[in-house]
C-alpha cells in the first residue's frame, strides 16, 4: 500500500510539472509554457539595455511573452528596459532596486504592475503607464528618488499604497477620471508634491485619515519573491527637523499649494485631502461638485480662501473644520444640509452668508468660532439648527442677522435664530455673472455673457462652425440651446467635435429678445441662438392680475421660438374690490369706507 501511495504522488508531481527550466534565448532567461505556447521572462544574470521581445523560438517553436516574472532583474545592473505590447503583468520585485535603470518604456497591452515592481530605481527619470493598465500595485515606484514625471492614463483603475511613495522629485500629478480606489500614502514622504489635478470621478470614500492617498505615512508588507528573503513589515513615519531643530511627524501633503477638480468629478471623497497642513490657501470647489465628503478638508490650517460652486447640495461632516484662517464664507443656493461639525474650529470666521436653499445645519456645524459677527441669509424659511450649531457664542445678540424682508417675522419667532440681532440684508435680490464660452473658437462660438438677477432663467446656446458639431457643456450636459437658473455666479463652457452630431444645433444667427412689465423694474434683456425655445412668464403683484403681452397674446407661462428680434411687454389689470360695511345698530354710529 505504501508503494503505490508513493508512486501516484510522484506521478501527480511529474504531471504537473509543464514548464521545463529557465531557457537562455538572446541573453533574456525565459520559463517556457509548452501546452499554452507562453513565455515569462525569467530571474538570470543581466546588465546594461534589455529590449523584451513579442515572441521568442525555442527548437523551432514559437512562444508569447506575456509576463515578467517576480523578481526577475531583481538588483541588476540594468539601465533601460523596453516592454512589449504582449506583456501583460509585471511580477512582483522584477526590477526592484535597480539603482543604474533610467528609462523604462512600457507599451499598450500590460494590464497590471505588481508590488514593488519597480521600488528603489533611483535612477529612473520618468513614467508613462499605459492606459490599458488597470492597477499599480502598493510600493510599484516608491524610493524612486529621481521620478520627476509620472503620467497616468485614463483606464487605470487602481493605485497602491505607496505605490509613489518617497519621490521627493515629483511636483504634480494628475489623477485619471477612471480611477475608483487607491491605497494608503500612495505619495508618502513625496515631499515637492505641489500640484495635484484629481479627475476621479468615481472614487470610493476613504474611512480614515490614514487610509486617505495623500496620508502621512505607509503601513503594510512586502515581500522579495524568489530571492530567498522571508517577507517584511514596511512601517513609515516621518520626521521633520526645522531650522531650530524641533522634530515633528509631518504630512506628506505639506508643500501643496494647489488641489485642481475636473469637470467630471461631482462627489470629493471622505478624507480626501485630510490636513492639507502646508501652503494650500486657496481652494476652488468647481460647479459641477454635488458633494463634500466627510473631513474631505479637515485642519486646512493654512486655507484663506474658500469659493463653493453653485452645484454643491451637501457639505459633510468635519468636511472643513479647523480651517480656522478662513474669515468669510457663503454657501451656495443649492446646499440644502450642511453636516455636523462641518465648519467648527474655523475660529477666524467673521461673515457668513447662508444660500437661499438652506435648510438644516447639523449640531455644532459652526460651534468653537467666537469671532462670527455677521451672518446673511437668503434663506425664505429659517433653516433648523438647535442650540448646539453656536455653542461657543455666549452672547447671540452680538451677531448681526440680516434676512429678506419677506422673512424678518418668521426668523423673530425661530428657535436660536430669534435669540441674535436681526435686520435685512442689503440685497435682497442678488446680481449673478454668466459666463458663457467656447473651449475652441476655432470650433464654434456661444451666446454672450453677462450679469443677471438670482432666479432668472436664462437661455444659453453653442453654435459650431462648418465641420463641427456640440458634444456637451462643462459639466456634461448636452442640452443645446439649454435653459439655466442663475443661483450664483454661473460658467458654462461649450465643447466641439468634428464631423455632424446627427441632431440640429442652432444656427449661427442670435437675435435680441427683450420681456418687460408694465411698472415693472425687473426687465430681460438678452441675445439668443436662432431656433432656441424661449418660456417666460408674468408674475403680477398682490394687485394685479396678468391680461395679455403687447402682441394680443394671452398665454402665461409662453413659449416662442426665436426667429427674429422680438419685444414682449406684460399687460396688467388692476384688481377691484367691492368693500361694504353698516352699523349694527343705526341709532349708535355710522361707517365711512374710504380707500387710500
């Protein structure tokens, strides 16, 4: 029995062995598959320029190079590598410490860099990941102490921790919009990274501020596959010596100056930019932003200037607390809720201007200020906070409320809100800017630009040029001519493309269409794309009901097509009221009815 349980172990070990052993073909070591004609570059002794090629012949047969094994030039004093489009996975280790490698070509067709894959080539100058690569495994470039230039295309889903860790050459990169995930301190203690452009527009939130990409230090293990090293810890923490000679733990992201969000990107994730601690100062959130991820900017210390774009609906929690050199702040009319904590700590707040379409603000959301002295709201209804959202004011009638006329009474019966001192804002209807663009005027150009009243709905179009066609505005929108509330300060840029769209765009010609009321000072005045679809609608007075428009019309709300120059002027009746009254008792009075 114990002969034939040794001969089928044998047997199964015999079977399974179909790779034979590393074969020397052109100076490069291959491990050759022989049932599915493959070939993997293989660990050997190699120096100086190694061109990989797309197939290799071995006694006259032909095998694929499809992959780079782990380890594979390991240590190797190679300078440049070259890697074909048949290539599809680098290994683990394969040119890890390669300190003389200085220019890696990396063709179309690779699918995935493994861990530490190219770790510790201090020579290596630059990087360009193709865009069939999916993912970039955790420490893939880390210690490359010479990387100046790294370009991600767009296709890359994946990014590991560290995976640019310890660069200090690198100052910008720019996020790819197809990226869903990264890893922790994918740029740790890459300490020159001064601008960084994220185009991610379906990232995942980060739970923490160590699990964030821009995190202060790396936490994870790495192993040197086929070298005979058992794997390791790799645990990084930063120190900082000032001039003094003070050492602190400091953040990976302390140099940044600037964080730039594509046109594409509507969520910023949670912790995404944790204690930004350095020369980040000023901070543009574009309109085409929904959401504000929780501690998205968390202890921004150095933040003075803070712009919210007219699309954000929801600022999250702690999402900018401790910015405390921010001194003004308005919230945009979209946001409906803004989370708890949201804003606290942010002691050097002195004016805050509330959007119309605020509505709650969560516990503490402003708490630990002390220097707020001024708070403009635009909001009808008085938003819901409780007594926490202020916590740190002792004295409310120190801060100076100014709310729209059409509110004053319900925010002097508001809870907390009728416990500060209340007046009105100076505008109560607001001038916006519309900026309307071509990206390319060589392609097409848009309807001019202008200023108008908060609330107007304005019409916007593109027409192209001959051997162009509209393919979208700014933020993705494909309407064209389109109509837009003006709730803030709007850009809208039109982008082209070659050929024809297959759908009518307007024609080149605008014409000036102008609305107007009788005694009526809030007048429209603007040029529009022939062909656009243009509604408006008279809103009369408390004494005044709509009769007709200039032309005979009686339609309200109406819609016209613009073909021509047009002027439209609301007509309005006067309502009359028949008002009647007697004494109850002749004998004791009389009643006058006079109208004023």
């Amino acid at each position: 029995m114990k002969r034939k349980l040794f001969t089928l172990l044998l047997l199964a070990a015999l079977g399974a062995n179909v790779i034979n052993a590393a074969e020397l073909i052109n100076g490069i070591y291959y491990n050759l598959d022989q049932a599915a004609r493959t070939a993997s570059v293989a660990n050997g002794t190699y120096s100086g320029a190694i061109v990989i090629p797309e197939k290799v012949v071995n006694n006259n047969r032909e095998y694929a190079v499809t992959s780079i094994e782990a380890s594979a030039f390991y240590n190797k004093a190679i300078t440049s590598v070259s890697i074909p489009s048949s290539v599809l996975s680098i290994g683990s280790s394969a040119f890890y410490n390669c300190t003389s490698l200085n220019s890696v070509t990396i063709a179309e067709g690779c699918e995935v860099i493994n861990e530490s894959a190219f770790f510790g080539c201090s020579a290596l100058l630059l990087i360009s990941i193709p865009s069939t690569v999916k993912r970039i495994e955790k420490l893939a470039f880390g210690d490359c102490t010479s990387l100046a230039s790294v370009n991600l295309n767009e296709g890359l889903e994946y990014i590991g921790g560290g995976a640019f860790g310890h660069c200090p050459k690198l100052t910008s990169i720019t996020i790819p919009s197809t990226i869903t995930s990264m890893g922790n301190a994918v740029f740790y203690q890459s300490i020159y990274l001064k601008t960084i452009y994220w185009n991610a527009k379906n990232c995942r939130d980060f739970n923490s501020s160590d699990e964030s990409p821009f995190s202060k230090y790396y936490s994870g293990t790495y192993s040197y596959a086929n070298t005979g090293v058992s794997a390791v810890n790799y645990n990084v923490t930063y120190i900082y010596s000032d001039s003094s000679g003070k050492k602190t733990t400091y953040w990976i992201n302390s140099w940044t100056t600037s964080i730039t969000f594509g046109d594409e990107v509507e969520h910023i994730p949670a912790f995404l930019c944790y204690s930004f601690t350095g020369e980040l100062r000023n901070l543009t959130i574009p309109d085409n932003v929904k959401t504000i991820g929780d501690y998205a900017f968390y202890r921004c210390n150095n933040l003075v200037s803070l712009k919210l774009g007219v699309g954000l609906t929801e600022i999250g929690k702690y999402a900018f607390a401790g910015c405390y050199k921010l001194t003004e702040l308005s919230i945009p009319n979209n946001v409906t809720t803004i989370n708890q904590y949201a804003f606290n700590s942010c002691s050097g707040l002195t004016t805050l201007t509330l959007g119309s379409g605020i509505e709650t603000l969560g516990t503490y959301a402003f708490s630990d200020g002390g220097k707020l002295t001024t708070i403009n709201t635009y909001a009808v209804n008085p938003p819901y906070i409780d007594n926490t959202v202020f916590t740190s004011y002792s004295d409310l009638m120190a801060i100076d409320l100014n709310v729209r006329e059409r509110s004053l009474e319900d925010y002097e019966k508001a809870n907390i809100w009728k416990d500060m001192h209340i007046g009105l804002v100076a505008n109560d209807t607001r001038v916006f800017s519309l900026t309307v663009s071509s990206a390319d005027s060589e392609k097409g150009s848009t309807t001019p630009s202008g200023n108008y009243d908060e609330g107007e709905n304005i019409v916007i179009g593109a027409m192209p040029k001959d051997g162009y066609h509209f393919a979208r505005w700014n933020d993705g929108n494909t309407d064209n001519p389109r109509l837009v509330e003006v709730t803030g300060d709007l850009t809208y840029t039109a982008y082209f493309a070659e050929g024809s769209a297959g759908t009518p765009t307007p024609s080149g010609n605008a014409y000036q269409v102008n609305i107007s009321g009788e005694n009526c000072s809030m007048n429209i005045s603007s040029q529009y794309p022939e062909g656009s679809v243009v509604t408006m609608q008279a809103v009369p007075d408390e004494c005044l009901e709509f009769k007709q428009w200039s032309d005979g019309n009686k339609d309200n709300p109406r819609t016209i097509t613009v073909t021509a120059d047009g002027n439209y002027k609301a007509e309005f009746n006067k309502i009359t009221y028949t008002i009647s009254g007697k004494a109850e008792d002749a004998n004791s009075g009389s009643v006058n009815v006079r109208a004023k």
